[in-house]
C-alpha cells in the first residue's frame, strides 16, 4: 500500500471512529487534517468533502470510503 493510500484510509477511519473529528471535517477539512498532520492529494480532499457534504450529484458515503479502505488492506 502507498503512502497516500494509508493516510486516506487513515482519514476514513477517524472519521467512523471520532464524531468530533468527522464533524471538523466538514466545517474545515483542509485544517482538521494539517492539525492532525494528514496530508492528502487534491483529488482525495475533494472526494471526502464532496461525500462529507453531501453536494454532489455522485455523493461519497462513509460506507463508500470504509469499502474502499478495506481495498486497500
């Protein structure tokens, strides 16, 4: 597994385990996850923002994002 690949599935795993950290994610995605020093490519920022909101057209579930994480391992 890539590098980028873990800190997202480290992301989706925060956000199904901590109901704070989920509810930051929405308000301030960009700055809940320098804070907890994740860093993530444009493309997998505005995947989980675009299902954290909710506003797209082909939203993103957290169950989408947990079978995407088990994928990974």
């Amino acid at each position: 597994m890539e590098e980028d690949e873990v800190a997202l599935a480290q992301v989706a795993y925060q956000i199904s385990r901590d109901t704070d950290f989920a509810a930051r994610m929405r308000i301030d995605p960009e700055g809940t996850l320098a804070e907890k020093g994740f860093v993530l490519s444009g493309e997998e920022l505005a995947f989980l923002s675009r299902g954290l909101r909710g506003d797209s057209d082909q939203q993103v579930s957290l169950d989408d994002l947990i079978a995407k994480m088990r994928g990974w391992m």
